[in-house]
C-alpha cells in the first residue's frame, strides 16, 4: 500500500470552552490528520520532535495507540513540549495562545524510505521555520525526486503576521515543490492580502501549482486543477462541537481520496478527471464533518473503521481490473 508521511509540529491541545478546560488531546496541523490516517487504516508515518516529559511520552504513545509509526519523532531531553490553549468561542471557532521555544526548534530524523506515489504532507509555520529550513527543504526535495506526491497546507496564522516578508521566500519554495496547495481565504488575506480564490490563484498560486484548494469556513469551497477546471463545493452543513481539526482533517480526507481513487503524480501532471476531483473532495468534506462533531482533533473510531473497509474494497477492484 502507499505511505503517507507527515512532517510538522508536535502539540498538546488544551481546549477551553467559557474560560474552564474541558478536554487535552495531542494535535497538531499534520499530526492531526495523520491520526485520522492511522486510524483509517492507511500506512501512516510521522516526522517530528517531542521533549523528554510526560506531554512527550503522551504524544508518542497516542500515535501508537492509532497506528502510526512514530520511528521518526526525536526526543530531546533538554526540551519541554509544547502546549497550546485552544479558546473556543459561541461558533464553536477557536482562538490560540501556543507555548513554544521555536528559535530552540531543530529537526534531525532519518530519512525514511519513500516510493513513488507516496504521498507527504507538510505544512505551517513548520514548513517554513527559517530554524528547521535546510532539513525541511533537504526532505522534500528529497521526496520529490522519489516520485512522491506533496501536498502543502498553508495554514499561516495571523500570530505569524510580522513574519511574512522573513519567510515569503521559504513559502514560494514550498509551492513549487507542491503537487496540491491548500489554503484558507485568512491564510491567504494575513500573507497576500487578498481576499479571493481567483486572484489568490492567478496571482500567486497557478505559476508554480495547478492544483488549488481554497477553504472559507462554512462558505464553499474553491478549487481550481490542471487543465483549466474551476470548481466550488459546498461545505456539509454540519452541527459543530469544534472546529479546531477541520481543516486538518480535510486534508486526511483528501490524501485518503487520492489513494482510494488511485491518483497518481503522474495523473496529477497530465490532469484528473472532473468526476475523480468531485469524489476525492467528497471524502474530505465527510472527514472534516466528522471531527466538527467532537472536541477530539481526529475523527472517529466508527467512522475510520467504515474508511477502512471502502479503502480495502476500493484498492481490491483496482488490483482485479488491473
């Protein structure tokens, strides 16, 4: 089966609602979404680094617990893990305060074995920490040579504003070496300025990817893809507990979809079908309505486990008629 392998942060979430704390749950962008992965049955990895501390072993052994390989997370012994506190409002959004020491971040791991048509996703203000910047870069040049598909979330959070002239070059660098962008209307106003899908996407996107998914909460989706597609998709109107994994479980949704219905990089060169496109963000949208329904940052056990056995079905047919 392909691999997905995750590269980001490493976090725990403490979540309040009305000022009191009601749950803590081990997060992060793309840690998030590969425990969605894990669970759904996918071979799932993840690149990280973690402090020697109770928040760290916490961490680890979650992703165990939901089967994902933490080979690749670093345990610094002189570190703290990081925390955030996640303030959920009357929408059930939240707003953050994160403890970290990014300019004591580093990033040392081995290299893991990627095939073509892997897929890696990356994204955050860790995908362009200037700390960690040659080794991120080293990686995913890396994995592009191998054949892999990548996929980059953006995810640049206005707590980063005074940032964007320091990493825009870093930024740039990651487009090019995606396959497929996704970004939020806030990602995109807070680094650009911009406030729509059409200019974000001829402006700064369609040069480097063609690939495009432009998130806005609860308004419809964008996308636009190889061959001039221009698409919207509606967002399932969904009764949210939180949304603090929406977007992160997205983008698991969507690298399920892109195995389930076996898009390759080649595929993603040349052009997807229209019908493939609809399909794969269908799987997104059901992943992301599913973690708005709890306070958990991954979706469930009841519906990772009716993924898994489409996924299994799926590959199945594609071997036969192979």
């Amino acid at each position: 089966m392909r691999k997905v392998i995750g590269i980001g942060e490493t976090i725990l979430d403490i979540i309040f609602r009305d000022e009191q704390p009601v749950g803590a749950v081990p997060g992060g962008s793309m840690f998030n979404g590969l425990i969605s992965l894990g669970r759904t049955g996918l071979n799932a990895s993840f690149i990280s680094e973690t402090g020697d501390d109770r928040v760290g072993k916490r961490i680890i052994s979650f992703m165990e617990e939901n089967h994902v390989d933490a080979s690749n997370i670093s345990v610094y012994p002189e570190a703290k893990s990081p925390i955030s506190l996640a303030f959920l409002n009357e929408k059930n959004d939240a707003e953050y305060i994160f403890y970290k020491d990014h300019p004591h971040d580093r990033l040392e791991f081995v290299t893991p074995d990627i095939n073509p048509d892997d897929i890696v996703m990356f994204g955050s203000f860790y995908a362009i920490n200037p700390v960690i910047r040659p080794q991120m870069q080293a990686f995913l040049e890396y994995a592009h040579q191998k054949g892999a598909i990548l996929y980059y979330d953006v995810n640049y959070r206005a707590s980063h504003k005074n940032e964007v002239v320091k990493v825009t070059a870093n930024i740039l660098e990651n487009f090019e070496l995606a396959d497929i962008i996704r970004g939020s209307s806030e990602d995109f106003e807070v680094l650009f300025n911009k406030k729509d899908a059409d200019s974000v996407y001829r402006a700064q996107i369609d040069f480097y990817c063609k690939n495009f998914i432009y998130t806005q909460g609860g308004e419809p989706i964008e996308f636009r893809a190889k061959g001039g597609l221009a698409k919207q998709y509606a967002v399932p109107d969904t009764k949210t507990v939180s949304t603090i994994g929406a977007g992160d479980n997205f983008n698991a949704g969507f690298v399920y979809g892109l195995i389930k219905y076996g898009v390759t990089r080649d595929m993603l060169d040349e052009g997807v079908a229209e019908d493939v496109w609809d399909a794969v963000i269908g799987e997104a949208n059901q992943y992301a309505a599913n973690v708005c329904a709890s306070i958990n940052n991954s979706v469930d056990l009841d519906f990772a486990g009716q993924k898994q056995h489409e996924l299994e079905v799926a590959l199945k047919n594609m071997e036969e008629n192979n």
